[in-house]
C-alpha cells in the first residue's frame, strides 16, 4: 500500500547540486551561498559544469547558474540565502 504522504527528508539527506559554467560571476556568487547554507546545515552538494554535460548545457544554457534540490529545480541566476535555508530545513 503506498502512504499518501511523503517523509520530508531530514538536511543530511537532502542534495543540492550546482549547474554553473566557468567564468560566470552569478555562479561564483551561487556556489558561496550554497556553499554556506549548505555547510551550516550539513546537506550535501556538488558542481557540475554545462560545457561538461550537453544535456545539461540544452536544458540550463539561458538560466545559469542553476540550483537543483533534490534533483528538481530550485531557482536559477540569483541565489537566494534564506529561501535556500528554508526550502533545506523545513
């Protein structure tokens, strides 16, 4: 029987990940934000790079950078300190 509702996922078992290129500021500004909210909460996060990936590169090339939680799509060019908390720990 499937519940009809979801667990919300604890931070430690939450995943950000980063779609940047390089040489863009709005992703260096990105990866600092996620860098701190997701190191004071303990949630796990990586980078990956359009030029690397040409999925990615189709699908993000005109919002990066771009911010995945949980593997959907969070927001995209500013990243949001607070929202980001929220969306993390609540």
């Amino acid at each position: 029987m499937t519940p009809l509702f979801r667990r919300k996922a604890a931070a430690g078992e939450r995943s950000v990940t980063l779609i940047r290129k390089s040489g863009c500021h709005l992703c260096d500004d990105a990866e600092r934000v996620i860098e701190k909210v997701c190191g004071e909460l303990g949630v796990s996060w990586e980078q990956k790079d359009i030029a690397d990936d040409r999925a990615l590169y189709d699908q993000y090339w005109e919002q990066i950078p771009v911010v995945l939680v949980d593997g959907r799509q969070h927001t995209f060019w500013r990243v949001d300190e607070s929202r980001l908390r929220k969306e993390l720990a609540g």
